[in-house]
C-alpha cells in the first residue's frame, strides 16, 4: 500500500506542502551497524512536548504576535519522564494528551527494551516545536547542534523523529 | 522534520522519520521514512491502542537497522479506524493557527 501523504490534510494547504524545496540533496547515510538488541534508542517528538513540572513552555505568545516564526528551541524529555504540558498551535492536543505515546511512544520503546527487540532506552529525548520559521535558523545554529552533542554525549545508536 | 533527521544523520547518528507525509519526506531527501496513514498529531497510531503503536515502533526499528540505502521508504498498511470526516476534524487545534489565519487574512488560501 502507499500512503495518501495528503489524506488528512485540508485541501487549500496542499500546494504549501508541493511547492516545499530541499535544504539538500546529498545522500547522507550513517549505516546502522550494530544489533538492535544491542542498541540504545532515542525519540524526537515535534509535538511540542515540555515537562510541566520543571520546564518552560515553548513561546506561543510571540508565535501569535508573529505567525512567521516559530520557537527554534528544544526540550530534553528523560525516559522517566513524569506530566507533560504541549505547545503547538497547529494541531489538537486532546489524544496526545489522553495517551502521549501516540507522539512520544516512551512506554512502547521501554517495553521494547524489556523484550530485548532493542538494547536499552536512551536515557534522554527531545522535544521540539514543529512549526518553524522558513529560513531554519534557530534549528540550523543553535538547536541541531545541541540534539547532535547531546545525542553524541548519550551515545545514541539511532534515533526514531516523528513530526506531528 | 527531515531537515533535522538530514542534520542528524549527517552528524553520524541514524535516523528514521515516521510520518504522516511520506511524500514530502522522500522530496526532502529524508535517509529512512516509514509512512502511516493516519490524521496529524497521530504518527503512532491511537490511543491506549498498544497494538496499532507496536505495530508503527517495530517497523521503525526494522528501517532503522535493516534499511540498506538512503532513500528508503516503508508505507504500513493499516487503515485509520475511524471515519475521516471525522478524524480529519477532530485532529484539527480548537482554531486556527497563527500562520493560517494570516494566510485567510492575506487570502492566499486557494479555497475550494
């Protein structure tokens, strides 16, 4: 079966979607060479996911002040990761909110580490705000570079991003 | 989204996208895409459906491990269970972002 990219999403925003040209082209390619039983396991979520205990929401306001721009930063979610605040303006909140692992599947890959089909939970993951402004600067200088070093410092094995 | 994943691979960490827009992933260039069908907000499937979520997670580990070249694409085939008129409602924020009221301002909304 192949997947109708556009089923769900409302017909006026399509041309925005085809009209979207690559950062790049080359073939980049890190080879996965280890077991996946073997392997730690990260996610990134764009859900817009912070804990609300302990961390700031993304910046709403000024995304509503102004609709270009979006909050480049991010979150580091530990895999224990207690109650969770969402800030996007650009989808419900409501299932992600009644069960986070639809977005954010922490249980699902903890369980996976348990059955031994991975490796082990990476011991942190990230969150970002997925709607961003067109030149990808924040993400680009400042936020890439700190999920690399993080993902690095953690020694990742792979890393499993779903927009939202 | 496969920008960052691009970014990341780059950097010698691999990376597998799920996503909604398995179209927009390929165009972008993305190393590993796995595709579902489902309304936005849901890229591993619904709630407190175990399943459906370790049906999304594993294949995701099978591109991530297994995928031998960049470019791959693996579409599941799983059917939203809930009709779309109403799952293309209910995945929508209570009004509309900031972005698409400008554009409804601007009318650079090509409604149909």
């Amino acid at each position: 079966m192949i997947v109708d990219s556009y089923r769900f999403l409302p017909r006026s925003f399509r041309p925005i979607y085809e009209n979207v040209r690559p950062d790049g082209t080359d073939p980049v390619w890190a080879p996965f060479e280890k077991r996946l039983s073997d392997s730690r396991i990260a996610l990134l979520t764009s859900s817009g996911m912070f804990l609300e205990d302990s961390q700031e929401s993304f910046d709403l306001d000024r995304e509503r002040a102004e609709p270009t721009w979006g909050d480049p930063s991010f979150r580091t979610i530990p895999a224990q990761m207690g109650a969770i605040g969402l800030a996007h303006l650009h989808i419900s909140y409501d299932d992600i909110l009644d069960d986070p692992n639809i977005a954010f599947p922490i249980d699902r890959l903890t369980e996976a580490a348990a059955g031994g089909r991975i490796g082990e939970v990476a011991p942190r993951h990230i969150s970002v705000m997925g709607f961003q402004e067109k030149s990808l600067e924040g993400w680009r200088k400042l936020t890439a570079p700190g999920i690399i070093e993080l993902l690095h410092r953690d020694e990742v094995d792979g890393l499993i991003l779903a927009p939202v | 989204m496969p920008v960052l994943a691009r970014w990341i691979e780059a950097a010698g960490i691999p990376t597998v996208l799920v996503t909604m827009m398995p179209d927009l992933a390929t165009k972008l260039f993305t190393p590993r895409t796995v595709g579902v069908e489902f309304p936005f907000g849901h890229p591993f499937g619904l709630p407190h459906d175990t399943a459906m979520q370790n049906r999304v997670l594993d294949e995701a580990f099978h591109v991530l491990a297994g995928a031998d070249r960049f470019g791959t694409r693996v579409d599941i085939d799983l059917e939203w269970p809930i009709p779309r008129k109403d799952a293309y409602k209910a995945w929508q924020p209570p009004e509309p972002s900031p972005i698409v009221k400008l554009w409804i301002e601007r009318e650079m909304l090509n409604r149909q």
